[in-house]
C-alpha cells in the first residue's frame, strides 16, 4: 500500500458563492457590482498588444501602485497589490501572522478567515459578535498574535465606528491590525481608516475593485499601510510568486482609478438603491441590520430564511444564505440596479402574501 497520501495537505476549503451560467437571473449573492466597470476600463481593453501578453508583466506593478498612491495621497512604497484582496490578504497572513498566539476576529465573519489561518496552520480565535452583531473592541484587548476585521463587517454590513477602531489599534501596539475595508467605497465620508496610517505603524488597510470598481472578473486588490508592513509583504510575495499581476490587469486597474467620476456616481446609485430597497424591506416586516455596504443582511419572521432562499432560487433569485448559529434566519442580499431590486421586491411580496 502506498502512503504517499499520509503527506498531503488536507484541508476544508472557503466555499464561495455559486456562478450559475445562467444568464436569464438575478444575481445578488456574490456582492458583485450591477454596473458595468468604467467606459475608459473597456476603451483600454481594445488597446491590448501582442508584446503585452508575450513579455512577463511588470513585476513591481509600478502604474498601478502608483497610481493608487497618488489616488490615495500617500507614497507608493506605502502601496501593495495583489490578485483580489483575497491574495492580498492571504499573504498578510503569511507576513504578520507569525507567532504562536491565537489571531483573533469576529466569529461572524468573512469566512475566508478562518480557512487562511487553517490552511497556514496559524492558531486563531473567534471573538463572538455581541448580542446586537456590532465588534466590541473590550473583547480585543487581550494577548494575540493580529486582529483582523472587516469594516464594514461581512455578512452583517455594519460599520464600526473610528473611535473603536481607534481602541483596538491603542490596546494592540504589538500586533498588526488588518481592517479589511472592502466595502467602505459604500459606507460614506468618514468610514475609512487610511488617515490613521501615518499615526499607527501597525495598521494594514485591504481594499478590492471587485465590488465598488466592477471588476470582479480582472481580481484586483491592494493593501495601504506603512512601509515598512508593506516591504514585509513584499518579500513575502516575491518568495513565492514574483508575477503576481498579470499585464492586462495592471493596464485596466489604472483606468479605473483614474474615472473618478464614474466611480462615485455608480457608488452613490448603489448607496441610493440599498436605501430604498431597505425600506422596502421593513415594511415587508423584515428585520434589517443598519446596512453600510453593497448589500443587506435581513431576514423575517414570518418565513424561515433558508425557505426564502430556495423559493427564491426557484424563481431565478439568487440571494447567499449561511446555515449558521445566531444568522440562520438571515439572508445577505446584493444590491443589484433598482429594477432588480424592485423585482425582489414583488417576489417577496408575493412570497410572503
Ligand atoms: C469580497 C471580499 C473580499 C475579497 O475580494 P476580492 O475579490 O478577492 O478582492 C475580501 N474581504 C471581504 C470581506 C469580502 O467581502
């Protein structure tokens, strides 16, 4: 018999949500974007040469960063890219989460966390939600080995204000803080923690295009942090995987920072639409939590969630639902165009009729 399964990595993966064919549905359980990317994102597609795919991509994603530093006002040695803020993340863990201490972060949470530090054999905790699903930073101030969050937190879609922010980051000099931040292109003026980068050495902002840009598709994200996290990063990257950015990638991201304008006006319609939708959704009689992101996490009483979900299903709705303790009556809902939403709408009047 042979054993050469006794060394193989075994691990439980991150589910992520389905990618139906489909294209006769709507698609609202993946948190991607209803409006198409930039126009000057499609524009530079059609400008892609035969040397551009032939040679190896800059591999210091120069344009890129730079352009995110200059977007952002800080300098490009405070800017790392990877593909999708999942890579990005993925390789923070690698970098800062590099003791024997428990990391911790919310047991309600992007599930991918937990997958990380499984599959990278870091020792981890989850930090329960308190009973009305906000972050408390009293429960962070403990010994750890990092903290990471996401702001606004997913699947619940609240924000965490700065000030506690603040608390964790001051209770927590010796451990690197990551705040995931990739929706808070939806959560409004103030929400972002970039400004406390320049007081904070220890703080890691990750940001994604694949939901406020539209480019899901291309896999895009970044960290901002200071510089010396983001030489550590760097390192880290170029020991495993020097290309990671393809050459197309780096081109369309640089066009989508550059529409501006664009950007805000998908945004604000998106922010606009979850309004609406949300209201709608009370006087359905859901029970809907204060919403800061591209999606809501409702649910109601009088149908159980996973019910809805299916029924939904069935009729070409495609909502994401977690079949797990203290959210199983909870459903996390895209916010699509206001057309899909008002559909949704109808559905679940209907539904619930
Ligand atoms: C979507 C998401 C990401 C990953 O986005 P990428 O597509 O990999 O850039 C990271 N964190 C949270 C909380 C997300 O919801």
């Amino acid at each position: 018999m042979s054993k050469w399964e006794d060394n193989v990595r075994k691990v439980e993966p991150y589910v992520p949500g389905e990618q139906p064919n489909d294209t006769n549905i709507i698609k609202l359980n993946t948190n991607e974007n209803p409006y198409p990317p930039s126009p000057m994102v499609m524009k530079a597609m059609q400008e892609v040469t035969e040397e551009g795919l032939r040679k190896y991509p800059d591999p210091t994603c120069s344009a890129l960063i730079d352009a995110l530093a200059d977007y952002h006002k800080v300098n490009s040695a405070n800017v790392f890219v990877g593909v999708g803020s999942d890579d990005v993340i993925a390789t923070a863990f690698m970098t800062f989460f590099h003791s024997d201490k428990k990391i911790l972060f919310p047991d309600i949470s992007y599930s991918f966390y937990s997958v990380w530090a499984s599959m990278m054999e870091i020792p981890f905790e989850k930090v329960p939600l308190a009973d009305d699903f906000t972050i408390s930073p009293e429960d962070y101030k403990k010994e750890n080995g990092g903290i990471i969050f996401p702001n606004p937190n997913a699947p619940t879609a609240m924000l965490l204000e700065k000030g506690a922010i603040r608390e964790i980051l001051d209770a927590n000099p010796d451990s690197v803080v990551i705040v995931d931040e990739a929706y808070v292109d939806f959560s409004g003026e103030d929400a972002s923690v970039l400004d406390l980068i320049p007081e904070y050495e220890n703080l890691l902002v990750t940001r994604t295009f694949s939901k406020s840009r539209s480019l899901a598709g291309l896999r895009i994200g970044y960290a901002i942090g200071n510089e010396k996290l983001i030489k550590y990063m760097s390192d880290v990257k170029y020991s495993y995987n020097s290309y990671t950015m393809n050459e197309t990638s780096l081109k369309l991201g640089v066009e989508s920072v550059k529409d501006d304008a664009y950007f805000k006006k998908t945004c604000d319609a998106i922010v606009n639409t979850r309004e609406n939708f949300t209201k709608e959704l009370l006087k359905l009689g859901f029970n809907v939590l204060p919403s800061k992101a591209n999606f809501v996490f409702a649910g109601t009483d009088k149908m159980p969630a996973s019910e809805i979900f299916a029924k939904a299903r069935e009729n070409h709705i495609f909502f994401r639902y977690f079949a797990q303790n203290r959210i199983d009556n909870f459903l996390r809902i895209t916010i699509g165009t206001d057309e899909d939403m008002e559909r949704v709408v109808r559905f679940l009047k209907d539904l619930l009729a």
